[in-house]
C-alpha cells in the first residue's frame, strides 16, 4: 500500500472532482477537455490494498444482492454487476474475496490491508459510520417478517418467549428483531439462507431480513415461506470504505453518480430486479 501526502492528496482529489463532472456533463462522449494525465490523478488520490484493483468483501448468501454460482462457485448478484461497473467507472480491475461473516465485514475494512471496500446490501447505519465510511446510497430497502406457508402466526404471536425468530447476525433485521419482539427467543445466525432453511423445516418459528431478499427469495426457491409484515424502515444501502481513505469514498461517490446518469444502475436494477428499484 503506497501512502501519500495531504498535498498530493487534495491535489489528486481536486483534479478527479473535475474529470468526473466532465465526464458526467458529456453524457457518456469522451471528456476531450479533461487533462492528459487524469488517471495518474485519479490513482494518486487514493489507496488500494493491491493495485489497479477494487478489492471487495461481503457475505455472499444474500440473494439477489450476493450469492456464488452453484457451478462455478464466483460470486453472482447485483452488488457483483454494480462493483464491476463501478471498477469500470474508476478504470480499475474488480477483485472478490471469499465469503466471510456479515458481522465482520465493517471490522476488517476499519483494520485495513484486507480489502478496499464491503459491497453487502449494507444499510447505512450511525453505528457502521462511525467505524468506517460509508458511501452515497445505492439501494433502498425495508425489513421483512417471514413465516412458513400455513402458519397461522402474526407479529403479536410471535412476540412470545417459546417462539425462535432467526436472524442474521450483526444486521439491521436483527436489531429491528430485538426491538419490535422483545418477548420472542432471538436466534443469530451465520446467514439468512441457513435462517430460511430452518423456517422451513420448524427450527424457527419466523424470521427477518431485508425485504428485497425475502421476497426474491420466496419467488425463486424458497417458495413454501410467506412474508407476513412488511416493514418499512426506510433503509439504504452504502458502500463501507476505511476513514483512511476519503479519496476513495470520493472516487466511489462520484462513480455511482456517474453510473445514475449513464444508466448502468437502472440497467443493474433491471437485471436483477426486473424494472428500476
Ligand atoms: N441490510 C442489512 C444490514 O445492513 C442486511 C445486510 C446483509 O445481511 N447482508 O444489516
């Protein structure tokens, strides 16, 4: 990892701040008045763990967000089609990490030196901002509570100390879970895909996660599980970048923006979810 000075840096971030707004005010043309050395600023405003690379880290069983080919085991969804355009966006090579914990996620971007970014469906939280940075919003997203087809339970019964509700571990549905079924027996789990599976054959009366995943879920594969409540939290979702990097969240920031008005968002969206989100 190379380090560089706050002159450099603010230098580097200044010219990147205008080579992108040509680029987003020419429509997609070519920024023919941009300076010759772009990407040398571009690259020198910020630090990547292996160069020319975005190297990224999620959980990957949160279908359609992330998830790994049952063929070739590569990582598939939307935050893998919106990291790809992204790293075209800052003229860098996109690099996913195996799968880890949702959970430790935002403290291996805070320890540094693992990977540049966490792209998981991660809701921007007060908590996960004061640990790292996290990027302008790309998705928005609520909650959901899921029983299994037939099951008579509703929020209420649910709210009782005999009834296990899974969850993700260090998620935003697990906090909404502790608050909103105080009563209820709360069970962390690695990931949500192992949480459907237990509803499904009576480990867990119920459980929560985010309503795009529950829902694409239930669609495609997990069709004997039914959403009882949706609930509506006003999430989005961020990118997580180190505080010691704001080149980087600034790189970051401006790609999205750029990828809003080329259409590559929608068209990731489209993919994914069948129309825009
Ligand atoms: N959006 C939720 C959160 O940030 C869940 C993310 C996930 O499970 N990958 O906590």
């Amino acid at each position: 990892m190379n380090t560089i000075s706050r002159r450099q840096f603010v230098k580097g971030s200044s010219l990147l701040a205008t080579a992108l707004t040509l680029t987003a005010c020419g429509g997609g043309a070519p920024a023919a008045e941009a300076p010759a050395d772009d990407a040398a600023a571009d690259a020198s405003s910020y630090t990547l763990v292996n160069e020319g690379k975005l190297t990224c880290i999620s959980n990957l069983y949160f279908p359609p967000f992330e998830s790994m080919d049952e063929k070739t085991g590569e990582p598939v969804g939307f935050d893998i089609d919106m990291s790809k355009s992204l790293a075209e966006h800052l003229g860098l090579e996109i690099n996913w990490l195996p799968s880890q914990a949702f959970d430790s996620l935002v403290p291996t971007i805070k320890a540094g030196g693992t990977a540049d970014v966490a792209i998981a469906g991660m809701t921007i939280t007060d908590a996960r901002k004061a640990e790292v940075d996290m990027s302008d919003p790309y998705v928005d997203s609520n909650q959901s509570l899921v029983t299994k087809t037939g099951s008579e339970d509703t929020l209420e019964t649910l709210n009782a100390a005999e009834k296990k509700i899974a969850v993700q571990a260090g998620t935003t549905g697990a906090d909404w879970a502790a608050e909103n079924l105080p009563e209820a027996t709360i069970v962390p789990l690695d990931d949500i895909i192992s949480a459907m599976n237990g509803v499904l054959t009576g480990s867990y009366d119920g459980l929560v996660t985010d309503l795009p995943v529950s829902a694409y879920q239930i669609k495609n594969s997990f069709t004997e599980l039914q959403i009882i409540e949706e609930i509506p939290t006003g999430e989005q979702y961020g990118i997580a970048i180190s505080k010691d990097n704001p080149g980087l969240t600034a790189a970051i920031n401006e790609a999205l923006a750029a990828m809003v008005d080329d259409g590559s968002m929608a068209q990731i969206q489209t993919t994914w979810f069948g129309s825009e989100l």
